[in-house]
C-alpha cells in the first residue's frame, strides 16, 4: 500500500511538474533570453481572443513606455518567444549584419502552418541564392516605369462606384473598393492580366482573398501555430481555400500573360520576367506560385492601406485636403495626371510619408533569427537562434530625431521643397527613423509603384472628390495584423470638374 501510494504522488508530482514545464514554456521567455530587456506579458498576445482591442489602444497601454525607454522588450507572437526593437540604433545594426539577423519567414519558423502554406518562400522570405534568383527576376519588373494610363482609368471606375455607393447608403466602407482597386491596378499594370475586380465583389481573387483571411488572421492559429500540426476541420478546409487561392493566382498571371512579351527574361515587364522564369525552368512550379503570392500581397495590400489612411487623414484634416486639391488644381491638366509631375509636387509627397511614418502599413515585422551569439547595441546579449523582429510604428515615432512632436500628423516636417523632402527621407531611411519601406540590404522594391499609384490615385480622387468622415464611424484600428483604420466610413461629395 505505502509503495502505491508513493508510486501514485510520484506520478502526480511528474504529472504536474511536465505540465508546469510545458505550460512554462509558453508563458515565460526562455532563461537564455536577455534579462535586461522587459517582458511584454504573455496574455498581451491573447487580448484580441478575448475582447474587442485596437492596435493603438494596445499599444499606448502595454507597449509604448517599455518600448520608449529600453528600446526593446521580450513578447511572444507566432508560437515563439522573440526579442522586439524599436531603438533605431539597434533597427540599424539588425539592417546591417543582414547575415547574423538572417530572415526567417513563416516557412522556417513554422512550416507545417497554414501560413507557411500560403506564403511559402518567396522573393521577401527567402535568403541566399534563392533569394538572388528571385530578385533578378522580380526586381526590373518593378524598377520599370509602369503604363499610368491603366492607374487613371481604374481611378475612373472606382470614383463612380464610390458615388453610386454614396447615393445608395450616404456612406461608404472604403476596405473593400480600395482593395478591388488596388488589385485591379496590381494585376493590369504589373502583371499584365487582370483579376476583373473593379465592381465584382464576385471575381475569384476578391472572393477568394476575403474567404482566407479570416483563417490567416484568426489571432488563435497566429498566436498557436503548432494547432495546425492537428487535422482540424477548419484548417483542413483553409489549407483547401489557400491550395485554390495559389492555383488560379498562378492559372491568372500564366494564362493572362502567355506570349505577351516576346523578348523573356530581356523583358521589364514584372508579369513577363515571372511567366518566362518559369516556362523556363528558373522557377519551379511551387517558387512560381509563391512569388505570384508575395507580388500579389505585398503589391495590393500596402497600397490599398496606405490609401485608407491616407484618405482618413486628409478627411480628419480638411484644411489640409483643401490645401492638397489647389496644389494639384494648379497644375496643367496633363501634369494632374503625370507621374513625373505628381513626384515634384512637395505637398503631395510630404502627405504620403506622413501617413507611411504614423501608419507604416506592416507596424510589426518579427521575421529574422540569429544565426550567431550577438551584442546588439552595447548590452543586449542575444544568444545564436534568437527570434527578433521590429516595431516600426514606434521607430517611425522616435521623438529625439522626429522631435517632441512626434506622435502628430504634420507633413510640413519633412520640409518645402521636394529636394528637402526626398533628402530627409534618405537621411530619416539611413538612419532607421523611418522603417515603413524597411531598410538596408532587403529594402522594400515596390516603392517606386507604391509611390507612383499613390499619386495618381491621389490627384484623381482630390480633382473629382471631396470627402469627410462619417460621424458614426467609431475610429477604431485593426485588432491585429496590418495596421489600417477599421471599416473606415467616409462621405463623398462629388465636385464640378465630374459633372463636366
Ligand atoms: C505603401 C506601400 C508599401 C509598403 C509600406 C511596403 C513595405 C515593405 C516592407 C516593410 C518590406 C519588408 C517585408 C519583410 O521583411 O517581411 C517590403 C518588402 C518588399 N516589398 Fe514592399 N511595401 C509596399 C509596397 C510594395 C509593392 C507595391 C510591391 C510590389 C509588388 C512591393 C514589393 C516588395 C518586395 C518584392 C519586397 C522584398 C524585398 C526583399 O526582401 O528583397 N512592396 N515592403
């Protein structure tokens, strides 16, 4: 009896210390992690489980002050501890030794996750020589000058679905018109085929894009990747949804594209370098598919979240949308429409970079590993395996190089004359003040079109356009994920130059 009851206390003892340790896991850093760096507590990560949050809030509420003071905090997100930067500084050093802080995408952190299945290795997640053959085939593609006429007749079409939808609601939810814009101009302008998403809520890629995002973005799997080593029926049917979502991306741009370009891979068409790599055999079936992803989400959602901010920006700050639409009245009417033209118009650039530096559409990036054991600034040991990642909503608000008013929305900051403007830009991107295009050797390559749709889509919308909040839009962020203002409402007023 005694050895019974010894046996059982030890198996409860086991029991109970196997669950600590597992538990443990999860809820503490590991002992390796630095201790003189905060820790942002566990249940951070779970709040958007649990109650209606927005980024912001959170953010002002857990985040700013340990983030502001120690430049980086321990937090757990994607199913792993990771060490987040905002100290520019610091940003600069993991920008710098792009070898020790090496990218590591979904796809090395958790490969066996529906994410990973979606994003897979592409031209933003890989490294090395894979890497390299990507960028020699995605990067002259988006280095060309892309034909702005399609940018402007889109703008047409969106502008009078905006209307037809004022007249028969007396608001508009702007995510989706801008999001079936900013496809539509993605997929005629660089991919040279066209997705049909202009005022068809039912064309396969909207459709199926609004099916998977939910399953991408529910906080549970982000937060507890390794439930998706179970065959869950949910996931099961959201591995279906992201294997069609990829299939026909890919049957699109092939079937979209074939033959269009004659001169191949000689080509600086973005669509025609993807679909000769591939018929080629420099891109295999599933590093063409991914790719066509990585092109497609970086190149729609960015643009259509800095539209969304942008637009709320200009409607919060109406003297500034008045001041912004003289500018570009101003100009010739061929100017208003001239990518060239826009570029050299300060006060439309400054606008764009104001919003990009409050709202950098990606706020939080936790995609590099340490590949060794590294000092980062003078006292931060992180030991070789390390996740770390950045927090460039903070970074963009760093008060000692953006000044005491950091946190305001004010373009004049960035200067006059568009010599001033671009230079601070290069010197705020040197310098790792301003990370929204994320920096260094892996800096973002969509800026020039990014840039150039955000102009063109500007001008057209302030010439036809004047717009305001709803008054019942709550002015909420995102929960998570991208930072854009929640089912943003506005309210349109069309101007005379329309009616003519
Ligand atoms: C406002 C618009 C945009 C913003 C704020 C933005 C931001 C970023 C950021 C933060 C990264 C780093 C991502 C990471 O490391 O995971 C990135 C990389 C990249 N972006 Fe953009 N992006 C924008 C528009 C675009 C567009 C329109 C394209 C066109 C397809 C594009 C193509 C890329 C590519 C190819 C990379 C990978 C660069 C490399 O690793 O070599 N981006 N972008």
């Amino acid at each position: 009896m005694f050895y019974l009851v010894v046996a059982v206390v030890f198996l409860l003892f086991i029991i109970t210390w196997g669950s600590y340790r597992v538990v443990a896991g999860y809820v503490v850093p590991p002992a390796h992690f630095p201790k003189n760096v905060p820790t942002i507590p566990f249940y951070y990560t779970l709040l958007p489980l649990l109650k209606e949050v927005d980024q912001e809030g959170l953010w002002h509420k857990y985040l700013k002050k340990p983030l502001t003071e120690h430049g980086a905090v321990k937090i757990y997100f994607g199913g792993a501890w990771n060490v987040l930067i905002t100290r520019p500084t610091y940003i600069a050093q993991v920008f710098k030794q792009d070898d020790v802080f090496l990218k590591a995408g979904n796809h090395v952190k958790n490969p066996h996750s529906v994410l990973a299945l979606y994003t897979g290795e592409n031209i933003i997640s890989s490294i090395g020589e894979n890497w390299k053959r990507f960028s020699y085939i995605v990067k002259p593609g988006l280095q060309a000058d892309v034909d702005t006429t399609i940018i402007v007749k889109n703008a047409e079409k969106l502008i009078k679905l905006l209307l037809d939808e004022q007249a028969r609601k007396g608001a508009v939810i702007m995510s989706s018109p801008l999001q079936q814009y900013t496809l539509a101009n993605l997929s005629e302008a660089l991919l040279g085929s066209s997705f049909n998403t202009i005022g068809n809520p039912e064309a396969p890629m909207t459709k199926l894009q609004t099916e998977i995002k939910p399953h991408i973005f529910n906080p549970f799997y982000l937060n507890f990747p390794m439930l998706d080593h179970f065959k869950i029926a949910s996931r099961e049917e959201a591995r279906r949804l992201v294997r069609k979502f990829k299939a026909e991306l890919a049957n699109i741009v092939l079937s979209g594209h074939h033959h269009k370009h004659p001169e191949g891979m000689d080509s600086s068409h973005l669509g025609c370098r993807l679909v000769t790599a591939y018929e080629t055999g420099i891109l295999n079936r599933y590093h063409f598919e991914q790719n066509c992803v990585s092109t497609f989400l970086a190149g729609h959602e960015n643009p259509q979240i800095l539209l969304l901010s942008m637009m709320r920006m200009l409607a919060e700050h109406q003297d500034l949308q008045v001041q912004l639409r003289q500018k570009i009245l101003d100009l010739s009417p061929e100017d208003q429409l001239s990518a060239s033209a826009l570029a050299n118009l300060p006060l439309l650039t400054s606008v764009i970079y104001e919003t990009l530096r409050l709202y950098p559409p990606i706020s939080q990036l936790l995609n590099r590993r340490t590949t060794e054991d590294v000092l980062l600034g003078d006292n931060i040991l992180l030991q070789a395996g390390t996740y770390v990642g950045y927090n460039g909503y903070t970074t963009n608000r760093d008060k000692e190089f953006w000044g005491p008013d950091a946190e305001e929305f004010r373009p004049s900051r960035w200067g006059e004359t568009i010599e001033d403007i671009n230079s601070l830009f290069r010197r705020a991107s040197s310098k790792s003040t301003f990370i929204s295009f994320h920096g260094g050797k892996r800096t973002c390559l969509g800026i020039k079109f990014a840039m150039t749709g955000a102009r063109l889509s500007m001008s057209m919308f302030l010439r036809n356009l004047e717009w305001q909040l709803d008054p019942t839009w709550p002015k909420k962020m995102t929960p998570a994920g991208p930072l854009m203002p929640k089912m943003l409402r506005l309210q349109f007023k069309k101007l005379e130059a329309m009616e003519s």
